[in-house]
C-alpha cells in the first residue's frame, strides 16, 4: 500500500464532501460556471484594498538587499512591530515584537501552537460546530479532539466547556466570529470563560489555555465589537491571518499572538518560532511580511458582506429557513428541513445550488452557505432555495 | 509544564547550535556585524534575476480577479503545466500538471509527502552527512530516520544503503547536490540505487520510494549535470524549491514531482495534496505561483557562486584544511583540524568566524561553511582561518 492507513481513512471520511464538489464541477461543467450558484467555499470574492497592491508595487520598485531572503523563523522584527502595535490598540494592553510570531496563514499558527504544547494523547476542547480541519490540526500534534457543543444560537456554553475538562485537557480552542455559524461570542460569555481557566488554574495549580482562532475578527457587522479574549484570560493566544480581511487567502500569511504575561512566556514562544520552523512553514512569506506595517488596520469593505448577508438572511427566512442572523464572517448556518442534511444539499444541486452539509462541522442537520458571491448571484439563487425548501415542506 | 516535553527535547538538542548563533549575535554586536565573518547560514546573497521583480510587478499593476484567492491545494493549473514542461524538457520523460504540486517550499513538500507515505514507526533511510532538519520532519510523520553513511568524499554509498533496507523501510532520502558537503551523487551510483529499488521491488513485492531533495540542482559547477533520479528510477519523488536557484527562500516557494509511471500514482498525488492541506500549509503563496511560469529555467549568475567556491577552497587547502572539492550548492564540509568540531568553531569564533559543526549534521569532527557571503568577506576570512588552524597544526 503506498499511502498511510490513517491518511487513507481521513480523505474517505471526507469523501462525501469531496464528491459533493466533484457533483458541483460535474453541474458547472453541464451547465456553464456561471449557471450554477456556488456557496460552497469561504473564498472572499473581494479585491484587497488599493493600498495593497500599491505597496506592493513599492516594496518591488525599490527592492532593498534580500528582500525575499530567510529571516528569524519569527518573522521581521519591523513586521512583528507592527502588529504588536495594532494590537496594543485594539486591546488596551501594552504588546511588544515579542509576542508575535509571523505565520504561514492562521492554519500555520495553530498548527505550530498545538505542536509546540500538546503532549501526546492531550485534549483540545473544539466547539460544535467547527471549522473540519481543527480535527486534523490536532491529530496533526498526536492530541485528541474533545467536542464541545454550543449553546442555543451557537452561543458559548461555558458549563458545557467545564463539565469537560479533564485532567488531559491542555486548551480550547473557540472561532469568533464563527466558522461556520457567524456566531460572535459575547463579552459576558468570554469573560466567563477567562474566569473559569483563572480558577481552574488556582484550584489545579495547571494552566489551560485559550486559543482563540480570530480569522474574522474584523468582519462584523451592525457595529458589534468582537470581545477581546486577551481582556479576559491571561492565558490565551490568538491566531489569525490577513485571508479574509484583506482578501489574502491564498498567500497564507497569518501570526500567532500570545497575551503579555501569559504563564511560561518565554518558553513558549521559542517553543512556538521552533515548531514553526520545523513543522516546514520555516517562516511566514517574506513579501507579504514586508508589507503588512503598512496596511495594519485596513480591511476591504465590510459593508458589502453585510448587504449579502441582509439580502441572503431575509430571503432565506421569508421562504421558511430557520436560521441564526450571522453577526459576523460571511457564512449562513440554516437547519436543513429535513433531518439528512446530505440529502438536503443534493435537493439544492438539482437547483444548481452548492453549499456543505452541516456533517461536515460536526452538525447534521444544517447546511453552511458562503455567501462572499457576487450580490446577483445570491439574488437569483433564492427562487432554487425556495423549491427545494418546498419540495420537503409538505 | 507548558511546552511538549518531546519539543523540550528537541530543542535542548539543538541548543549547542543555537548557542553557537547568540555568540556570533554576541560577536556582532561587540565588533560591529560588518567585522564579523558569518558563514553560517545559506541563506543566498544574490538578488533574483530582474525577470523576476519585472514580472511580479507586471502581475500587480494588472491584476486578475482573486489574484490573491484560495485555488485548488495543489495549485494553480497554469503554474503546475509550467513545471511539469520544464521537467519535461529537464528529465527526457513527459510529465504532466497532474504529477506536479505547489507547495511551501521544499520543507513543505517533504513534510507532505512524508506525512502522505509513511506509517508510525516506518524508516526513511536518511544519509549522513545530513541536512539536520530532516530527522524533524520524519518525526512530524512519526515516522523513525535510519541514518546511513555516505562513502569515499561524501559519495552515495548504494551497498550500505542496501544493508539498511528492512521490512520497514518505507523511502530513502537523497540530497543532491547536497546540503552540507556540495557533494553531487554521479550517474552511476544513482543508476545503481534505483535497480537496487527496482530489484526489491520485484523480489519482496513492495516499493520502497526513492525521495529527492533538490533544492541545489541547478546551483552547480564545471559544466557538471545532476543526474535525473525519474530517469533511474520509476519510484521516484522529487522536492524541490525556488528558494535558492531565485534567491527567494524566504518566499517559501517550492514544488513536488512523481515520475509519471510512479506506482500507486492517483492515491499518492490524492494523499500528497491532501496532506499539504491538513498540515496547515493549505496551499503554496499564490503570488509566487503566479510569477513561475514566466521564470521557469531562469537563475541567479551561477557563475559568482562558483567563484566564491574556488577562492574558498583554494584559500583553505592552501592552509592545510582537508576538504572534498564542491561541486554544487554553496556550502564546504572540510574537516575539523581537531575531533573536537565545537571546540573548532569555537576557536573560529575567537578569529570572528561564524560556521556549524558537523556534529548537527550527523557528521562529527567536520564543520560547514555556507559560502553565500561577498568575495571580500571570504578573502578577508581566510587570516582567521589560518590562525585557527595553526593553533591546533602543532
């Protein structure tokens, strides 16, 4: 056998979402790309902010001397500034280059945080429903998954989230605004989290810590301001990328951020800039570092996700949906009419709609739809919602 | 605790290496960086072709839609039929957008064919000396190196590569031009390694992937070519990146290729890019994807590294040190004029002369000396060097 039984195992489990894609490329191909009403993928269709390629172009005209060479696995200490300054900001604490580690992309942070702290056998408390690859992330550093559900509205259940920690548990890991609920956790929620972690520490004399995965923290919406985590827990480390608010998915590149008097500091974060280099992202793309103290802070407009999401959330619910308002990221969570959410998602394909059965974020029974899709093609998928809606409704 | 204690591990291991870094940071900041001699890291001192920033720029100034987007994990379809034809052209077999992936760097492809292949507890024959990050991302796959030795001036040693093959043996890595010797492997013993695999494979009824690592391929000299591994052998698995041959390392740039009848083909390409999702890499920068088909081919001046090679080497010799002549990449590997290799660098570092021993590269009582620097750094060097030697010559 040439492949690894367990790499096996994982792509037949995926299988089914797989073979939901290959249908749509099969529908695309039949019908034309432009016929069929793709929500299946979280890819901003947004250009990024002028500035960015404007700099970029900067950055290429007057190249300084290796600009593209190696740097500390951490990243440049320019860029680390920059972030730590905007940070500082954004959370009323005092950040430094210190705690900033550059990253392949939010995917390469997490994996390098759980890398750098999970003993083998560990528990990472994920929240139902999750981002899919959160399970292969800790796989990944030999840990294991402990599912957490939501609350009502996807909302943080902090009892939830006690009853299960263990011995074993090393972190939770929470996703606000939510992949792919849009769920934003509210300040009370948070705080009460920090201070069960603070507790939990007293009591146990050990450390849990909070990792926070905050790829959309700049993509909300109706003014709501996304809690601060490190206001909360003196514990918790934030991954994030510049995928999604600046259109940028594709050149992954992300940072980890670690609160300034976390336990263990520095242990930590050496830890973490070697699991980076090891783990083979080495560091974060160079170009893309040097541009980033220049567009710290900038996103693309966010009012035009919140017009999708007010267009997609009121048609869906005048045709009967039940779903929770998205307060941010740019995903609809809606229940499936009927139970085989599976079976729901190939109802919307005879309408030429893709969208991911809720299975695939530990949800049967919803379906996530991203709407980053151009406003016409939202519009003129609603009558395809409405029939297949109809066809379970009698 | 908060780290891992297997990181923990890992990284007191490399402590003597990172020590050696903090002095030569010490020495810097002591006599100014511009007096110290750092030949420590390959991390290229020449700036890439003028294609490449033109090119970039050109991307830039007219940009596509969702120049920076998600694609598929392999890559963008145009950037792998770019590669695919230059090997095509390169290796004497037709090789198609289907045996190529984009990834990050050729860390990056190593550790996603690594985690696609190997099972807890299988081998990968890795040859000493070795590149020391190797033994990292075996790890990472879970599974164990079996270091061989090399021959005669660092050659392939195909009988003793033979002698270590067990029912466990999943892949033999090679790395040439190699990363620290600048050994390149000749034909005939790359002939001789891939009917050794074919041989097993006919006999024992498995396949044992022989694993390229060649980021250095066209960094080499006197006319000389690298012998084509998919030309000896119909197992094999090329990695390789831009890094070098572009000056781009930082870019983390890079690809991976399977000879066009490999066994098990579909599986393993399906594995290899599902696995460079799931390690967090998710794809390769798009940007950089984008620039590579118009620099396909192209290189820095191979020529000013070749000088850099024989002022180098004739300078050392001419001191007494035993070295084995490079042929390819920018590194030298002579012998420590004492067993004692850290003691060595050590004495160097009195003479302001940054280098790495041996010892983390599996190969005591030698040091490397990455050559990446200016002429005059390397003239001006080799004072110091000879002081170093003679204390020890008595």
């Amino acid at each position: 056998m040439a492949i690894a039984q367990k790499i096996r195992d994982f792509m037949e489990k995926g299988s089914f979402i797989r073979k939901m894609f290959e249908e749509g490329d099969i529908l695309k191909a039949k019908h034309g790309k432009e016929n069929v009403f793709d929500f299946s993928l979280g890819n901003p269709n947004l250009d990024p902010p002028e500035e960015v390629h404007r700099r970029l172009i900067q950055i290429l005209s007057e190249p300084v001397p290796a600009l593209h060479g190696y740097m500390s696995n951490a990243g440049y200490l320019e860029t680390r500034r920059a972030v730590a300054d905007f940070l500082s900001g954004e959370h009323g604490l005092s950040f430094t280059e210190q705690e900033v580690i550059m990253t392949c992309g939010a995917a390469g942070a997490l994996n390098a945080v759980l890398k750098a702290l999970m003993e083998p056998g560990e528990e990472l408390i994920v929240l139902a429903p999750y981002f899919v690859e959160y399970l292969f992330y800790v796989d990944n550093a030999q840990g294991v998954p402990r599912v957490v559900p939501t609350g009502p509205n996807f909302s943080l259940d902090v009892k939830a989230i006690e009853q299960a920690l263990t011995p074993r548990t090393k972190a939770v890991l929470i996703n606000s605004p939510n992949n792919p609920t849009g769920k934003v956790y509210d300040e009370t929620s948070i705080r009460q989290l920090g201070d069960l972690l603070h507790r939990y520490e007293r009591e146990q004399g050990r450390v849990i810590y909070l990792i926070s995965d905050e790829p959309y923290r700049k993509i909300v919406y109706d003014q709501i301001q996304v809690p601060s985590i490190f206001q909360a827990c003196r514990q918790s480390i934030s991954v994030t990328s510049y995928s999604k608010d600046l259109s940028l998915p594709g050149e992954r590149i992300g940072y980890l951020a670690v609160h300034p008097q976390i336990p263990d500091k520095e242990e930590l974060l050496a830890a973490c800039t070697f699991t980076n280099r090891i783990l083979g992202f080495v560091n974060a793309p160079a170009l893309m570092q040097r541009l980033l103290p220049a567009v710290q802070g900038l996103t693309v407009d966010i009012g035009i996700y919140q017009r999708k999401r007010d267009i997609f959330y009121k048609g869906l619910t005048q045709i009967g949906y039940q779903l929770t308002k998205p307060e941010g990221a740019f995903y609809l969570f809606p229940q499936s009419p009927i139970p085989d959410d599976v079976a729901f998602i190939q109802a919307l394909q005879e309408e030429l709609i893709l969208a991911v059965p809720g299975m695939g974020f530990g949800a049967p029974g919803y379906f996530r739809i991203a709407y980053c899709a151009p406003d016409a093609t939202i519009e003129k998928s609603l009558p395809g919602f409405e029939r297949a809606f109809k066809k379970f409704a009698n």
